[in-house]
C-alpha cells in the first residue's frame, strides 16, 4: 500500500488539485463558491427546520438543535455530490481505462477528493457554530476527522463499483437524484433515532448515511460520544465498501473495456 502511495500518490494530487481549479474556473466569485454554497444550504434548511416548522428534540435547545442539523446535513451533502460527480467519470474518461501513465484505479478517487472542498467548508462553518454556541465536545477532535475519512472511503468505494456499472447501465447517471433524495429524506438529519416510532427506527439503520450523521452529530451537537452501534456501522461500511469496491474495480474493469 505505501508503494501504491509513493507511486501514484503525486500523480493522484495534482489531477485533484486541476479539477479543484477547473471547478471554479470563469466564474466571477471564483474559488468564494466553496464557501458561499454550503453556507447557503445549512442556512436554507436550519431556518425550515428551526424558525418555519419549528421542530424541537427533546432536552435540545433550539440553538442545540441548529447545529444537531447542520451536522447532519453535511455529510449528506458530501455525500450526494461526491456519488454524482463520480457515477460519470469513467465515461467522461474512457480513454484512461487501460492507461497505465494514469491508472483508471485513480479516476473514482480523484473525482471524490475533487469533491470534497464544499463540504469540508460546510463541516468547518458547522464546527464553528458548534463551538459558538457551546455545543461541541473535545470528543469532537476525534470522532469527527476520522467519521469523514470512514464516509470517503463509503464513497469512494461505491464510485469504483458504479461508475464501471454505469458503463452499461447510463440509467444509473439518471436515478441518482431519486437515490440521494431518498437517503437525505430517511436520514436523522433533523431528529434524532428517540424521535422515531420503536416501529420504524429499521428505517434509520437501514440507511447508511445515518451511521455517518449520527457519528457526527454526537460530537458537534450532543457533546457525547456516538452509540458504539453507530461507530461500528460507520467503521464497517467505510473500511468494507472500500476494499470491496477497490477489488472489484481491478477485477471487473477489463470486461467493461468493451462498453467504454
């Protein structure tokens, strides 16, 4: 592993780092979207969440509560634009599916770290805010670093596993809006797990994002640390799905070459 890093490594940063510049390139507030995006979403759904419909948790103040909702709402943005972004790169690039200068392994990578700068400014305004208003544990030093690396490598290895699939199926490219809809929807993102009929909570730990948002939240906007249920649904997705999805890249991708 440290080999495949010395190898590809340098290679690997500076194609992120060109797509980074390319994503905001000729536009007039330049790189300032970074910012200026993420910051718009977690105010857009703090104040629906918060003033308009007025949703309360119990034992939460409504400042509490804010951040309980930023906190959620940034991996899902992470999420959601990193697996869209993705699904498309081994088409956008078919050339590179048999080069070996840029191996095609790196593509899925490069396009979910290129992906990465509006949500890492939204964790960043959400950790502010979090300590702003008291909320944050020292927890938070840890938990959260390594809950974000866990949900890169969740996505990074459902692009290795789609973005080949999508070479067949374009139909994948077009769902993916329902699909992350659907995960933004039944995720704790403005309630927590207590909120939910004893019921339905299968509906919470049948999402894998929840793993992720509550690892998140329970730093940032309870001060605890999160259910050992939690961190390890979150350890086994990240850690499972990479591997799975870098495996079967390297095996399948010769018999999508005929699709590319």
């Amino acid at each position: 592993m440290m080999r495949w890093f010395e190898i590809y490594g340098p290679r690997l940063f500076h194609a992120v780092r060109h797509d980074v510049r390319q994503r905001y390139a000729g536009s007039a507030l330049g790189s300032a979207w970074a910012v200026l995006y993420p910051a718009a979403m977690l105010a857009f759904y703090a104040t629906i969440y918060v003033l308009i419909f007025q949703v309360r948790a119990p034992n939460i103040t409504p400042a509490t509560y804010t951040v309980l909702v930023m906190s959620g709402l940034a991996p899902i943005l992470m999420f959601s634009e990193s697996l869209s972004s993705g699904l498309g790169i081994i088409i956008a690039h078919r050339t590179l599916l048999m080069n070996t200068v840029f191996p095609a392994v790196l593509l899925p990578p490069r396009s979910v770290l290129a992906s990465q700068i509006p949500s890492l400014a939204a964790l960043a305004i959400t950790s502010v805010a979090a300590i702003l208003l008291s909320s944050a544990s020292p927890i938070a030093l840890l938990v959260v670093p390594v809950t974000w690396i866990l949900l890169i490598m969740f996505v990074m290895g459902l692009v290795w596993i789609f973005s080949l699939v999508a070479l067949v199926a374009r139909d994948i490219q077009q769902g993916i809006g329902i699909v992350n809809m659907a995960l933004m929807v039944l995720s704790p993102m403005a309630y927590t797990p207590e909120m939910v009929p004893a019921q339905l909570k299968f509906i919470i730990w049948f999402n894998p994002l929840s793993y992720f948002v509550l690892c998140l939240q329970a730093p940032l906007a309870l001060g605890t640390w999160p259910t050992a249920f939690a961190m390890t649904g979150a350890a086994v997705l990240g850690l499972g799905t990479f591997f799975a999805g870098l495996a079967f890249f390297r095996r399948a991708r010769f018999a999508f070459v005929d699709f590319a």
